[in-house]
C-alpha cells in the first residue's frame, strides 16, 4: 500500500494549492502563476493606496498611451521587416529570372534570323 502523502491546503476565492511532499517551494510557484494569471497582484497593489477617480483616469489615460506607442513601434517593425523580405524575395526573383547575355539560345536565334534574311 503507498504511503499517504501529507498535504497542506490554501485557498484564495476557490484557488486552491495542494503542498505535495512538503515541496513548499514548488506550491509557491504555482500559486504564484495563478495569481498572475487572474491579475489578483495587480489589483492588491491597486488597493494599496486610495486614488481619486482623477488619478485612475489620468493613469488609466497615461496606460493607453504607452499600450498605443508600444504597437506603433511593434507595427513599424513588422513593416520594415515585410519590406526587406520583399526587397530579398524581389533580388532572388530577379537573379533567377535574369537571362544571360552570353547564352546559346540569344545565339542561336540571332543567327536563324540572319540566315533568314539571306534567303
């Protein structure tokens, strides 16, 4: 029969963590992660201090701002990189599709079009 494992058991509004083998360490981890996820961090730091409702329009506003200029530089970087792909897709096309000068076939046509006109 397999020995009990001992457990410690936190619960946060229906967010439980179980200590498995006493690995504390690992349950803090978790935890962790799931207070990230449902923004529980953020929002005790919110509550911290009391602000205004002028405050939190004025940061909510600064927030906006730093969210639009982070997808600006974000797009502007998606557009350069487009850009140079076409440049390096545009160079591969070119050199593939570029005939030579010196091949047989401009030869070779050039000379049925003279023996053409001497007849």
């Amino acid at each position: 029969m397999k020995p009990m494992r001992k457990r410690l058991e936190t619960t946060i509004d229906n967010m439980k963590i179980y200590v498995k083998n006493n690995d504390v360490g690992r349950a803090l981890r978790i935890m962790k992660k799931k207070m990230l996820a449902d923004g529980l961090g953020k929002e005790l730091r919110d509550r911290r201090f009391f602000r205004s409702k002028g405050e939190e329009r004025r940061l909510a506003e600064k927030a906006g701002r730093k969210r639009w200029e982070k997808k600006q530089v974000k797009l502007e970087e998606q557009f350069i990189r487009e850009e140079r792909n076409a440049i390096r897709n545009n160079r591969k096309k070119k050199n593939v599709q570029r005939p030579n000068k010196n091949s047989n076939q401009s030869r070779n046509s050039s000379r049925t079009s003279r023996n053409q006109n001497k007849r």
